[in-house]
C-alpha cells in the first residue's frame, strides 16, 4: 500500500513538475508578440523554461497604418510557432493561464486590460501603459479594484547598467543623461512621448528611482531636451533624437569608484530576453518588478515634457500634469 502511495506521489509530484504554463498574446499588430513567442516557443531559453504561448488575439490598432499592415504576417509566424489564434479575448482567457497584453495601439489598453483585470490573470502590459496619462489614470484605478497583478515596462528597464544601478551597486546615483531615439509618427493618437519616448523615460526613472518633481523640455527640428528635478535636489537629463537609433548615456554616482573617469556608460538597448525573463518571472511569483505607481509617474513625467514643450520650455511639476489631465477630462464631461 506504501509503495503504491508512494507511486501516485510521485507520479503527481512529476506532472506538476512538466506542467506548462499557457501564455496568451493579445494584440498582433507589434513586433514584440512574434518575438516574444519565439523566446518562449522556439528559442526555449531555460529562463523562461515551462511558459509557452498558446493563444493570440488580433486585435490591436484598427486605424494605424504602420500597426495594421503587419497583421497578415504576424499571424503567419504566429501559427508557424504552433499559436491558436481566436476570435476573441474573452476565448483567449478560457484558454491560458497568463497574459501578455502587447496592442501597439495605447488607445486600446484600458478596455482590454479590463477584461483581463477582471478574469484575476496576470497580465504584463506593454509599453506604453496607455496611450496618454488620462487613461494611464484609469487602468490604475481599475487595477486597485479588481486587485489586478500586472506591471508594464519598456525593455530599457532591464538593461544591466539601468539594474546595477536600481539595485544599488553604484551607491547612491547623484545623475543621469540619457540618449534615446523619438521617431516623428505624426498619427495623431497618442501623446508625443508615449509613443515611443517611453525609451528613455523609463530607463532614467528606473537609475534614478521615483521622486521626479519639476520638468523643462526644449525642443527644435531634430531633437528635445528634458530636463528634470526630483524631489530631493538630484538633476537628470534626457535627449530624444527623432532621426536616430542611438541608445547611449551615463550614469554618475556620487562616489565614483574612479574619479577619473567618474561616469558609468549605459549599455542601451539589449534585445527583448531580459524582459521577457523579468515577465516569466512575474508570472511565476506574482511580484511585479515595477509598481503600479512608478509607472504611472513615469506616464505623468512624459505628459509633463508634453506640456512644458508646448509652453516653450516653461517648468511644470509632474502634479500640474496629473491636474492638467484631470481638469480636461472634468471639462469634456459638459462639452
């Protein structure tokens, strides 16, 4: 009898041990989808061991040109990776265990993030978090009132300077200075910098930590310049380049360990695997490796260089940005 207990245990025990976490995709209109399939589904790395993408839904833009043309592909090298592709999200959520929501499209990330919210599956949700910071407001609501596990993040997070210095291994960081590209898509749906900006917002918040205060932006035919202030007197800069593809930077500590050559060089941009590796993660645990509310600062920091470059470089507090939107979104109710 002992032994055939025994047996049944570890029969079991081996089931759980090859059980494979399903991963659904929503939003085909990115390259992220096929890419990070083909991390989880062809490439295997032992990272992300036991996750696999066995779903994906469309949908996605429905009315950006450079979102719209890539369906038909992207589909073909989904179903080449062995992906079911459904009709909707509600079948995509009866069939997987975890979610990556990756619609390009920021108009669309509230209702689906809803709907993910409310199934209780973890859900990563990819830059941007919203296509502006009004809605970037609300997914942050809906998230505290289904008690969502989800993070956002662009890949720049995760880059081994930006978590050196996140972790500490630099001591304190007295600055910062970025570069990062900011194509012009004049597409008229998203704010300026969430569409693709976030670069290099989210890796200067990520080395420097929460606490942006006051926000200057400059910006002429080719580039802008951001200029920020914490909280507790520490000074960062961002240069956006929108006829580039440069990643590149420094971070100073407050102690070099070299006072020669005090600034540390940030490594830029490496590819999706340490991402995805940071979703597998979160996924396995439930721990988000970005709080929901330093997403949203970082959301409010863009809406503030928004606002600051269209006043001429006039200062603007990440709290003015979180008013401003409020009192818009207040006066369209009666409009």
């Amino acid at each position: 009898m002992n032994r055939l207990l025994f047996a049944a245990l570890a029969m079991v025990s081996v089931s759980f041990a090859y059980a494979e976490t399903k991963v659904g995709i929503i939003g085909l209109d990115t390259s992220h989808a096929t890419a990070f399939t083909k991390i989880m589904n062809v490439d295997k790395d032992p990272s992300v061991a036991g996750f696999k993408v066995t779903a994906a839904y469309k949908w996605g833009s429905k009315d950006i040109a450079s979102c719209t043309n890539r369906y038909e592909k992207y589909i073909s090298q989904m179903k080449e990776m062995n992906v079911e592709i459904v009709d909707s999200i509600d079948i995509l959520l009866s069939k997987v265990d975890v979610v990556c929501l990756e619609t390009c499209d920021g108009r669309e990330h509230l209702a689906q993030a809803e709907k993910v919210f409310a199934s209780g599956k973890r859900v990563f949700i990819d830059k941007p978090l919203a296509h502006n910071l009004a809605d970037a407001l609300k997914i942050y609501e809906l998230g505290k009132k289904y008690n969502a596990q989800y993070f956002s993040s662009s890949a720049l997070r995760f880059t081994n300077v930006a978590k050196a210095a996140r972790a500490g291994e630099y001591g304190k960081i007295r600055g910062a200075a970025l570069i990062s590209p900011s194509p012009l898509e004049p597409q008229g749906t998203h704010n300026y910098y969430t569409w693709y900006g976030i670069h290099g917002f989210e890796p200067l918040v990520a080395i420097m930590g929460m606490g942006v205060d006051k926000v200057s932006c400059f910006r002429n035919e080719t580039d802008d310049v951001i200029n920020a202030t914490w909280k507790d007197g520490r000074m960062g800069e961002l240069r956006l380049m929108r006829k580039s593809w440069i990643y590149s930077g420094y971070v100073l500590p407050e102690k070099p360990k070299d006072k020669k050559n005090p600034v540390i060089v940030f490594d830029g941009y490496q590819g999706y695997q340490p991402l995805v590796k940071e979703i597998v993660k979160f996924f396995k645990t439930g721990v988000a490796p970005v709080s929901p509310e330093e997403t949203l600062e970082i959301m409010a920091f863009m809406e503030a260089a928004e606002i600051s470059a269209n006043r001429g470089g006039e200062p603007v507090t990440i709290e003015e940005a979180k008013e401003y939107v409020q009192a818009n979104w207040f006066m369209r109710l009666f409009l």
